[in-house]
C-alpha cells in the first residue's frame, strides 16, 4: 500500500517522497486511518516502529484548516523525555515542512525565556515535557484551552518516570471535546487506568504484542562472574569487531565507569545519563549517531526515546531491575526489519531479574559461555541492593 491511499495532502506525500518513505510501515497502516477518522487511539507500539509519522501525518492532515484568529495551541504531544521531545519535534517539522502549520519544542533544562517568546508568537502543535509545560502553565505563557489533539507518547516512561500527577494536572486544563491518542511498549495495570481515564471508546491497535520483543532481534546471554564484565565486554566488542553498539548499565555512576574502561581498552565510549548536561547528552548522541563514538554507555532513563536508526548491537552489561525495562532496551535494535543483536552479560547476582525478564517474555533466553570467561562455580550469589522499582512510584 502506499500513503496515496490515505487521502493525505499533497505537501504531507511531497515531504514523504523527499524522506525516502515509500510505503507505511505496519504502525502507520494500522494508526493513520483511525486517527484521520477522528477516532481515539489506544496503541501498543515501540520506538523504532515509525509510531511517531503514525500520529504526526494524520494530526498535520487534520489541523491543515485555516484558522482565524490568533493560531491556538490545537495540538499538543506529550513525551517523557527531552530526547525524545526533540525527535518528535523534528518529526512533526519534516512531514509538516510544506505547511503553513507551526510547532515547537519545549522542555526543561534550558532557557525558558525563547520558549516564551516561540510560544507568544503562536504554535499549532507543541511538543513538550510535562514539567516544562506545567512551568509555562503556572506563568500563564501556553494557552491550552483551544487543544484538539493531544497525544501521549511513550505513556508508560511517562508513569515510570512519575508522570501521573503532572498529567492529570495537564489533562485538567484540556478541553472535554477532543481527540485523544496513547502510545505505549508495555500495559501494566497503570496506563489502563488511565487510558480507561480518558480515552473515549478508543480504537485499539497494538504492533509488536505488548510485553513481547521484536522477532527481528537475536538475544543470547552469556553467564559470566561480575568482576570479568568488563574484559568480556571489551573481547565481544574486538572479537566481534562491533562498530556500533548501545550499552546499558544500571546506574549513572556503572555507566560513567564503564565508558572510561572501554576509553582504557581503546574503544572510544561515551556515558548518557541523567547528570549529564542537555548539551553533553546531545553531543554525545551525535557523536555515536556518525560514528566518532563506538560505545555509547547508557541508563535506561537516558536512553529512552534515542533515535538511532538500525542499530545493530545492544549490550545489556547489567540487566534491569524491572523486566519491562528488558523490552524497552532490545527495542532499540533490529528496528525496521533489520535483525539486531542484543546480548546480555549475566552474573550469578543477577538470576532473580533474568528469572523476572524470561517470565515477561514467556520463554527462556539461549545462554553461551564464552570459551575463556567460565563463570566460577565457587561464587556464591550476593543480593543486588537496589531497591525494585525504587524511584518508580513517587
Ligand atoms: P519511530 O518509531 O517513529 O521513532 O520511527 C523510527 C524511524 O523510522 C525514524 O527514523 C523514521 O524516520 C523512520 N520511518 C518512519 N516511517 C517510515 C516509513 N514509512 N518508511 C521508512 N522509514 C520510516
């Protein structure tokens, strides 16, 4: 099928043409014609799948009316992170480029003043962080009286995150009457509650099954005692001759370290985290996206929402303590029908969350020794002191 068929605009299909896109990808086939059709949206879909151009062309279809007035904000996107944010806000400026229709971007972090004066001189479709938003809101520079759209993207980040409140405070100031769009990866028992909160009899689409990884991923878990990680992380890196591969870690400070390890060992590696500053983070990004970084070492909270087109290794150097966390992070590779690669370094400790991990999958993961790096039967396991989902639930 091809986006002709969709009835879009001629500027929205001239846009595509230029992007390369052909066809829809099976997010968009499913997504386009209910959002077009003014329809609410419940989809379970994953970064990597084309979600965003899933919301973004139809919304851009569907505000493309002149308006009279000052222009209103009549859509709003809602995302967890500033990374994402941004993304989405380059989305919606490449589909929508030849359009009279204007968005912005605003997030936290950083000045607020350009914001104000973006924001002053009329937006169609913001794109923004809640708390950043809610900043504006509370100095009367963001009108949200006129939304017509809002979207929720990446909804379960956004609980994880400790969202809830802020969204209900943002949902509050929205008109009843509009149409309104959840994408998340996973469904746990707390975005039904909300979708069931605000979605009006929403049409239902879910790409990936929830909870599920993509087929196109291979995943192996090599058991390996805690203190080789590092060399065997380094040997699969020469020995596999990985040139681009995302590393996760648990903590900021395992992320910070490892960078430097593999900095040692001669790979070049970067850590993204939440210390780091916006600009850090974004060079950091650029860098690994054009090849000047190798390793790019990240925690999940970092990583959510990176863009990175095919990538082809994920590296679990420590897996997550919340199993869907597993799925988020594998999500980043094997995207657009490329078979990625993710592999996940396992240590005695760690049994319990590879337990937790093989449940939410329904299945159990291949495990490969690697020749050299036997774990040693002597090591007794020792409780990994994190507390499950510690800062999850504020
Ligand atoms: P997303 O899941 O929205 O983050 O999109 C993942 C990547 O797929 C982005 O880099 C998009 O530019 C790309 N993409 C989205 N839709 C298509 C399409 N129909 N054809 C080719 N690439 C696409």
């Amino acid at each position: 099928m091809s986006f002709e068929e969709f009835g879009l605009p001629k500027e929205i299909l001239r846009a595509l043409e230029e992007e390369g896109y052909s066809e829809p990808t099976p997010v968009q086939r499913k997504a386009i014609p209910i959002v077009l059709a003014g329809f609410d949206l419940l989809a379970g879909s994953q970064t990597g799948t084309g979600k965003t151009a899933g919301f973004v062309l139809p919304m851009l279809c569907r505000l493309n009316v002149h308006f009279r007035g000052p222009r209103p904000v009549r859509a709003l996107i809602l995302t967890p992170t500033r990374e994402l944010a941004a993304q989405v806000g380059e989305s919606v400026a490449t589909y929508g480029r030849h359009l009279p229709l204007k968005s912005t971007v605003i997030f936290g972090g950083v000045n607020i003043n350009p914001q104000i004066r973006t924001l002053r001189s009329g937006v169609d479709i913001l794109v923004a962080t809640p708390g950043r938003l809610l900043d504006h809101v509370s100095q009367k520079t963001v009108d949200l009286s006129k939304v017509q759209i809002l979207v929720l993207d990446e909804a379960d980040r956004m609980l994880d995150m400790g969202f809830i409140h802020d969204i209900r405070k943002i949902l509050a100031l929205l008109p009843k009457d509009r149409q309104n769009l959840l994408f998340s990866a996973t469904f746990s028992d707390e975005i039904k509650r909300l979708a069931d909160g605000f979605l009006k009899s929403p049409k239902k689409i879910e790409v990936t099954p929830s909870n599920s990884t993509a087929e196109s991923v291979s995943q192996t878990i090599h058991p390996v005692d805690s203190k080789r990680k590092k060399e065997l992380l380094s040997f699969l890196i020469f020995s596999k001759k990985w040139k681009q591969i995302l590393i996760f870690t648990r903590t900021k400070h395992g992320a910070n370290k490892l960078a430097q390890h593999l900095v040692q060992d001669g790979i070049a590696a970067a850590a993204i985290h939440g210390n780091k500053s916006q600009s850090a983070r974004t060079k950091a990004l650029a860098d690994f996206k054009e090849g000047r970084i190798q390793a790019l070492v990240a925690t999940d909270i970092a990583a959510r929402g990176l863009d990175i087109e095919q990538l082809p290794h994920v590296v679990n150097y420590e897996l997550p303590n919340v199993p869907e966390d597993y799925v988020h992070r594998i999500g980043r590779t094997g995207r657009a029908g490329c078979v990625g690669e993710a592999v996940s370094l396992v240590c005695i400790d760690e049994q319990l969350f590879l337990r937790d991990i093989e449940k939410l999958l329904k299945r159990s993961l291949t495990k490969e020794i690697v020749p050299g790096f036997e774990p040693d039967p002597r090591i007794k396991p020792e409780p990994i002191f994190q507390k499950r989902q510690n800062f999850r639930r504020r």
